[in-house]
C-alpha cells in the first residue's frame, strides 16, 4: 500500500503534535527534566518518623503549593526527606529559621508537608548548596495509634455508673425543653450572622485597642504620677476648703467693685486704649532702634562708672576721629560749597545723596541706609480702632449736664481757693476733637480755661488771660476735683 505525499505530511505533523504535547505534559506535570531546565531545585528534611507523609506529597509554603516530595531515605536515627521545589519569583522561601510540618490534610490523613520561614528576607533556599531543615525544627502530627490510645484512656477513666446518672441528669434536663432549644440555637444563628458582618468593625475595634493598651502601657510611669499629683491636690483642696469658701463668698462683693471701677473708667477708658493705638503703632514701626537702645544703654551706664570710679577723679580721653571715616563727596559734585558766614536763605539741593555703596569705607548716611523696618508704615488697623480717640466727651463723668471743673481760681473763694466752684455745663468747656489726614486737631471754646506755664513744686498754673489756678498733684490732695480727685493721675500729665 503505497501513501500518498499528502498523508505522510499529516502523519509527520500528528507526531511531531504529540511529541511536544507529551514534553509539555511530562516537564510541566509530571515533572521529568525540570532540573535540567532549571525550573526545579533541591532541599532536604531530617524527621524522626515520617508521621504519613510519602512520595509525591504536597509542598506548600505559607499554604500555597511550591513542590513535591521526593524520595524518602532512612538514616541511623531517623528519615531524610527529599522535597522537589519549584523556582519562581513569588515562591522563594527564606531559609534562616526555617521550619517544616508534617500536616494532615483532613481528618482521613492526606499527609503534606507545610514550610513555615521565620523571616521574610534572604539568604534563599535555590541559593547556593542543597539546604536542610534540621531535625529541632519540625513538627509531626499525632499518630493514629496514640490518637486512639488516649482516647481509650479517656473513656476507661469515666465512672459508668456516674455516666449513667450524667445521662438522666441531662435526659431530665432537656425533656419537654424542644422548642426552648430549637430558640436558643436560632438566636445563637443569628448572633453569629450579626457577629460575622461586624466582623471588620470587631477587627478595627481590637486593633486600635491594642495601640490605646501599648500607649496606655508606655505611658505608665506618667498616668501614675499624673494621679499622684492629682491626689495632692485634692488632698490641699480638701484642706483649703474653708478658706475656698470664704473666697467663694468675698467673690459677689469683688465683682461689684470691679464692675462700679469698670462704670466709672467707661468714659475715658475706650479713650484712652484708642489713643494708645498710635502709641502702638509708633513703637511697632521703631522696634529696631528700641531694640539697639535696649541693648546700648546698659553698656552705657556700666561704661560710665569707669569715668568716675569714685577715687574723686574723672578719668576721660580725647580721641580726634577727623575724617575716620572720611566724608562722603561721591552724590554731591553739584553742590556749592556754602561758607558758615553766608546766612541768606537758600533752596535745599533735593536730588544730592551720597551714591557709594553701603560696604563703603566712607561714612555712608542718609535714609536709603536706614533699616527697613525702621522705615517701613506704622502696622496698619482694622477699621474703627481708634473711633473716640480725642478726648471723653463730657469730660471725665462722660455726661453732659453737670461736672467738676478742671481748676479753681486762687482767692475766688473763701477758704483761700481749696473748693472748687462747679460749672453749669461740664461739656461748655470740654476742648472738641477732630481727625484729619491722620492728624489730631484740637479746639476749645473761646471762655475756656488753657493751662500754661504749670509750675509742679506749687501746683499753681497761669492760664492767657493772666489769672492764676491751682491743680491738685496726687490723688490724696482735696483742693479740687473732689471725689474725682483720683482720675487726675492720668489727666494731670496731660495739662503739663
């Protein structure tokens, strides 16, 4: 029977099909010749009994198949175990600390071996020389045999006749108890389904507490003497309490008193905090010299006792510093020399500066070398800060009917000028303030009192029109103002 071309092509492809099908099937399945692709490595196992396991066992590390086991060879004291594994990148296992279990499967045995590494880094079981587990780091199941053994045991150690009376005892029990069993079995289910969806919740919850139990643990010594001080100052307040008690009582008076002092300062208190805003402002903008003052003025004193260090002489020095440094002339080729006797006025050269730079030798001045924050704007305010800046109106009752004048004049009475004579209008001679391009204007009233030429041993004071008045100096002195002698401490400069 003669072929034809065509068949023989098919029968040619159909075998060379099934020779690479059975390849496939024998290296990828079977095994055969994946040591020498290299898709296969040694390790060995030293076990004392081999607990079930056999030859072409399962291999799993951290549950997920690498291998097989190989051939099982005796020794003196024990077996060697051969396991097959496979390469790869997710399945290289760490050899330091390697530990391997012989599992069971199932309760019908279904022996594997389980590969338990103590690191998740190298050195790498397919690195280097065939590795074997040693004998004190593995693990076998318990046999049948002992299995059965004990629990024989177990059973010959139960009394029958104590049995006998635990089984009526139980039969007593759950008779006629059906249905209340049948309810606690369905509440168990459903505790258990409830349990199961805030399984994550639970999780969470017990996580996070072993992080507030660690903290908690760590931050003993601290939480012990947070409680000790917290009991000796229970213990003092414990002590204390009468007299806690009787400020607790004085309280209601004090805060009377505050709040009458508080009335009282309400008209010229807001005055004077909205005044003090420019104050502010001035000092913000100057804070570089402040700061140099600061710092000069204590090595100024102490430099001055040097002078005069109390032998009754003077110890001083003369130091002619003429040009050292030398004068700037850089800026100002187009000015004229002057000479001192010339005194006809003359316009200021605006546009002349010194035009060296600042790490000139030269005496560099003029307002372009001074510090920037020191030539910075004053910090500016929220709107309505300084609203009421001026004076109180109605002088310093903050009314406007009736008041104590600001001064008596001397022999206009008869004590000898030490009563003061009360005015029908306290605001008819209140000086008016104003605002204006961020300047204060003030004006008063043509019959009103100007205070000049004020003379503090005395405390006698001459207004323009010539006459002569008296101001109080302390807050003891009764001559004028009366009750309201006090508010002259923060008025008085004032009148200077």
């Amino acid at each position: 029977m003669i072929l034809k071309r065509g068949v023989k092509l098919q029968l040619v492809v159909f075998a060379l099909i099934t020779v690479i099908g059975v390849t496939i099937v024998s290296v990828n399945y079977i095994g055969i010749g994946r040591g020498l692709l290299g898709k296969q490595y040694v390790a060995y196992v030293d076990l004392t009994d081999s607990g079930g396991v056999f030859s072409n066992a399962e291999v799993t590390y951290r549950g997920v198949p690498v291998g097989r086991v190989g051939p099982i060879e005796l020794t003196d004291d024990g077996i060697r175990v051969k396991l097959l594994l496979e390469r790869g990148e997710g399945k290289r296992i760490p050899r330091e600390g390697l530990s391997a279990v012989v599992a069971n499967r199932s309760a019908v045995g279904e022996q594997y071996i389980d590969l338990e590494p103590a690191k998740k880094t190298g050195p790498y079981l397919d690195e280097g020389d065939p590795y074997t587990i040693p004998r004190q780091n593995t693990r076998l199941p318990v046999s049948t045999a002992e299995l059965l053994r004990n629990v024989d045991a177990l059973v010959g150690s139960v009394n029958t006749k104590h049995l006998g009376i635990v089984v009526d005892e139980l039969n007593r029990a759950f008779t006629g108890s059906a249905a209340e069993l049948q309810s606690i079995l369905d509440d168990t289910d459903r505790l258990l389904k409830t349990a199961e969806q805030a399984y994550p919740d639970t999780k969470r919850l017990l996580d996070n507490s072993v992080t507030v139990l660690g903290t908690q643990k760590q931050q003993g010594a601290n939480i012990q003497g947070f409680a000790r001080n917290l009991n000796e100052l229970t213990t003092s307040l414990r002590k204390d309490d009468p007299a806690l008690r009787n400020t607790i009582d004085a309280a209601p008076g004090a805060v009377s008193q505050v709040h009458g002092t508080i009335n009282d300062l309400s008209p010229t208190l807001p005055v004077l905090l909205a005044n003090l805003t420019t104050t502010g402002q001035i000092i913000s903008s100057r804070q570089a010299g402040l700061r140099s003052l600061f710092i000069l003025y204590p090595v100024t004193v102490a430099g001055a006792f040097t002078v005069t260090p109390g032998d009754g002489t003077q110890h001083l020095g003369l130091a002619l510093n003429i040009s050292a440094p030398p004068n700037c002339t850089k800026g100002y080729e187009q000015v004229k020399r002057r000479w001192p006797q010339d005194t006809r006025p003359k316009a200021p050269v605006l546009n002349a500066g010194c035009k060296l730079p600042r790490n000139s030798e030269t005496a560099v001045r003029g307002s372009r070398n001074a510090p920037k924050d020191a030539i910075s704007p004053f910090p500016q305010v929220p709107a309505g800060a300084t609203t009421g800046a001026g004076f109180p109106a109605g002088g310093a009752y903050g009314t406007s009917g009736t008041g104590s004048e600001a001064a008596s004049k001397n022999g206009g009475s008869k004590d000898g000028g030490k009563a003061g004579a009360k005015t029908g209008a306290a605001g008819a001679n209140a000086g008016a303030a104003r605002l204006a391009d961020g300047q204060l204007y003030l004006s008063y009233p043509a019959n009103s009192v100007e205070f000049a030429g004020y003379d503090p041993s005395t405390g006698a004071v001459y207004g323009p029109d010539g006459k002569r008045y008296v101001m109080p100096r302390s807050a003891g002195t009764r001559q004028l103002g009366e009750e309201s002698s006090w508010k002259w401490l923060l008025l008085g400069p004032v009148s200077q």
